[in-house]
C-alpha cells in the first residue's frame, strides 16, 4: 500500500546571504548535484562499496536519489520533495522495503548528523558544497516526516568551519569515552566523548582481539590525534584499555533511609557525642604534628 503524500513529503529550507531574495537556478542546480551526491556515497559507505564514482550513476544510485520536486515556495528557498516509486523493474532488482529507499537512506544520513557522528569524508565534502551554494553561510534544515525538528546542516556542523568560540584545531594524546561503532575493515572504531565529541579512530591489527570486546563499553586510548572541529576529531590509537566503573555497594541507597530506621539497624540509643568518633589516644602532641604536617614545617 502507498503511504499518502502528506506522509513522505520532505521540506528542506535553504538559507543563506545568497538565498536572501530567492535562490538562482545556478546555484540550485549546484545544490542539487551537491546534495544528491552527498545522498549517494552515503548509500556506497553504508555498503561498504568505493565513493566518488564518477560516471552514470548505477541502479542503486539512481534508486537512493529517486525524489522529485513537488513545491517550491519563496522566503529564502523552501522546497518540498518526495520519493519517486521505481518502476517494477527496478524493484525486482533492488530489495523490498516499507519505505522507499530515497526516504530510508536520507532517514538514516539525518540520523548520524543529528546525533553528531562523523560522516564519510566524500559525504561532508558533497554537504559542504550544497551548503556554499548558497553562501558561505550558508545551511540545510531538512524537515522529515514524523519528526518534531528539523536536521540542520551548515558549515560548522560538518565541521568545514568552527563556530565562534569554538576551541581552534589542536593536537591530543588521550581520549575517554563510549566506543559506540566498531568497524573491522579497515579497522576504524569510533568513540563519544561525555562533551559530545566523536572520535574517529584507526587501530592496529595487533589490538582488534582487545578492540572487539570492549564495544559498548567506556574506554581510554592514547595515540596521536587531532581535535579538528567542536564535535569532531580524529587518532591513531597505539593503545586501549576500558575504563572500570565501580560497582553501588549496599552501603548506598538510590532512596532515602528514614533515620529511626537507620538508629534501629546500628543499634544507637542515645546521642552520641564528638567524644564517639575521637580517637582515645590523640593527645597535644599529636596536635602540634598534625598542624605541621599541614603547613610543611
């Protein structure tokens, strides 16, 4: 059954100095081939297949690129696209799914951007260039269907230009975090830092044995890296090991203990007094040692 229009219907405003009194047919032709190459080798990377092909695109590339323009209003540039259905043929040649495979694939590139992962160097670069298209300020938000907020793209975001007060490019030699994605070949991993940071990491064949059993876990690796934007770096990591968390021991409790039940479980019958928690044989000597101790006499 065909989902209605309403449904898949996609609306991408684009803003920039250059978009101020509408969008040139130029510069929206550039954001196009722009955009649509972006969609493409994010699709190639997913399947793990060479990027910036060039060429007429193959079946697959012209199916994850199957959208169509079906309004474009004023106010710097607001288009409203949808996916294009695939002819049977086609279909027989590409696999099934509820939704199109134009809608899936810009889904899921949304989904990367919004949680701040480090997308494929040809994609950032194609985004980059869609988004100078209308400027140097230029910048994407995508509306998708279902979902309360836009996905913005703009230069800073993709980290092709730092926002102001942004930290400049600099050099580390340690990093903490999650590693949240693990990819084998080519040995590349992937880690978030508690700030939001994502770290794109090589490691050496020597490592994967250690590297596979610590998905999913908070780790600490050392190499040389380099912090190139606000939400972005990248390492070779020479080393790795997790981070051990301790373990809540029944001494703590999420909930609080009402004090008459904690008086019953120690046993206290009546005030206790400083004199309970003094030690018998401290004494002035005692006092002089710990008073120089504290000021390094």
């Amino acid at each position: 059954m065909t989902k209605p229009a309403a449904q898949t219907q996609i609306t991408l405003r684009l803003e920039g100095s250059r978009a101020e009194l509408g969008v040139s047919l130029s510069d929206f032709e550039s954001f196009i081939d722009s955009f649509l190459g972006a969609l493409r080798d994010f699709d190639r990377d997913r399947r793990e297949a060479p990027t910036r092909k060039s060429g007429r695109p193959e079946r697959r590339a012209e199916a994850v690129t199957a959208f169509r323009l079906v309004r474009f209003e004023p106010g710097s540039g607001i288009a409203t696209i949808e996916p294009e259905l695939v002819s049977i043929h086609e279909q027989e040649q590409l696999p099934l799914e509820e939704i199109p495979l134009s809608l899936e694939n810009l889904l899921a590139m949304a989904d990367e951007i919004d949680a701040g992962a480090v997308l494929p160097e040809p994609v950032t670069d194609a985004l980059a260039k869609a988004c100078r298209a209308f400027g140097a300020d230029g910048s994407i938000a995508i509306h998708l269907p279902g979902r309360p907020r836009p996905t913005v793209i703009d230069m800073a975001r993709l980290g092709h230009g730092a926002p102001i007060g942004s930290e400049p490019e600099r050099e580390v030699r340690s990093v903490s975090g999650r590693l949240h994605l693990l990819d084998v070949e080519p040995d590349k991993l992937a880690i978030r830092t508690s700030s939001g940071v994502d770290w794109t990491c090589r490691y050496p064949e020597r490592l994967e044995p250690k590297v596979k059993q610590l998905v999913d876990k908070l780790v600490w690796v050392e190499g040389p890296g380099r912090r190139v934007s606000s939400l972005r770096g990248t390492m070779t990591i020479e080393r790795i090991d997790v981070v051990e968390q301790g373990d809540q021991s029944m001494l703590f409790t999420l909930e609080r203990v009402p004090d008459s039940e904690l008086v019953d479980q120690q046993g206290i019958e009546q005030p206790q007094g400083l004199h309970s928690i003094a030690d018998p044989e401290w004494d002035d000597e005692r006092d002089d040692a710990y008073l120089a101790a504290l000021l390094g006499k």
